[in-house]
C-alpha cells in the first residue's frame, strides 16, 4: 500500500526474493541487508537476473550487510517508506524438539524481532508501513506462538488489521511444522 516510488526496504533480504518481486512490480528505490555477505551477493545476482529476464529497469538499490540491530547506524533516521520481511524463522525443525527447545527458540527470535523493531522506528518516515513475518512452532497438537504485538505497540507502531478484527494471517500446510503469522504495523 506504498506507491511505486516508495524507498521500500527488506532487512533479511536473504536471496532477494522480497526484493525482486517489488521490483516486478515496479517500485524504483530498493534496499535490502542481511546478516550473510552470501545473502548479500545471492540478492545482487537475482536483482540483477530478474531486471534482465523480465526486461525491467534496474531500480535504484543499495545492498549491504548488517545486522538487524545495526540498521540505525546504516540507514538516515525517517528515510524509508515501508519494511517488507520474512525474517530469520529459526533453526529447521524436524520434528524431534522439545517443548522447551521450541519455547528457546521462541523466546530468541522475539528478541530478534523486538531489537529489529527498534531500529525500524528510527528508519521508518512517519506513518511507515510494515508488513512482517513471525513465525509459529508446531509442538504436538498446539501451536507455540512469539507474542511480541504489544511490545511492538510501545515501541511505536500500531497493528493494522487485515480484515476487520483480524489482525494478521496465517499460512500453513498441512504437518507442517513451522506456520507464517504476516503481520502489517504501520509507525505512529
């Protein structure tokens, strides 16, 4: 819900798949980081591969490593537009943890997504939008969730609801271990 020439960012950027489907859709003002110089390198390459491909201009874009915590000291306090993430999700599962090896992982990974809020607030324009992934683990017939909407409330921002009183979606397959809750805030 930003136009086309938003400054759009994607702070776990991984292979560039964020990135490259914003580009297909033609935003012209891309960034992405990532923890991994090899993610790094990957997004280059498919950013640059798919603007060849699909015979788009390649957008203007900046590329780098860093930390999720970090991004304050990369990034202009209230220069970018939107944050699109599907971040870190944790270890692979496979299906022999614990419920206390889930809850760790849980636990770590909200402090993860907190610290990264932190900085998105000082990045994000007013009114900046956030559309987030967090992930569920699946422990016998329940579902361990990270909880961090409230946290994420007194940091700055405001959960936008996707329906009317539904606040995020949730994407899983059948047996699968690992569901995707897609959250939207917006920086208030």
């Amino acid at each position: 819900q930003t136009p086309p020439q938003s400054i759009l960012l994607d702070p776990f950027c991984g292979s560039g798949t964020i990135l490259s489907e914003a580009l297909l859709l033609d935003y012209k003002n891309l960034i992405g980081s990532d923890i991994s110089e090899k993610a790094v390198e990957d997004t280059k390459t498919n950013i640059n591969w798919v603007a060849k491909e699909f015979n788009r201009e390649l957008p203007s874009h900046k590329i780098f490593k860093s930390e999720a915590a970090d991004l304050a000291k990369k990034l202009h306090t209230d220069s970018i537009d939107a944050v699109v993430a599907e971040p870190y999700l944790g270890k692979p599962l496979r299906g022999q943890e614990t419920k206390q090896e889930l809850l760790k992982q849980a636990g770590e990974l909200k402090q993860l997504y907190l610290q990264a809020f932190q900085q998105f607030y000082k990045i994000l324009k007013p009114n900046g939008k956030i559309v987030f992934i967090i992930p569920r683990f699946k422990f016998a017939n329940e579902w361990i969730t990270i909880d961090c909407k409230n946290e994420i409330e007194k940091i700055g921002f405001k959960a936008l609801p996707f329906f009317e009183n539904q606040l995020r979606l949730v994407y899983a397959r059948p047996n699968q271990r690992v569901a995707r809750e897609i959250w939207r805030f917006v920086k208030i």
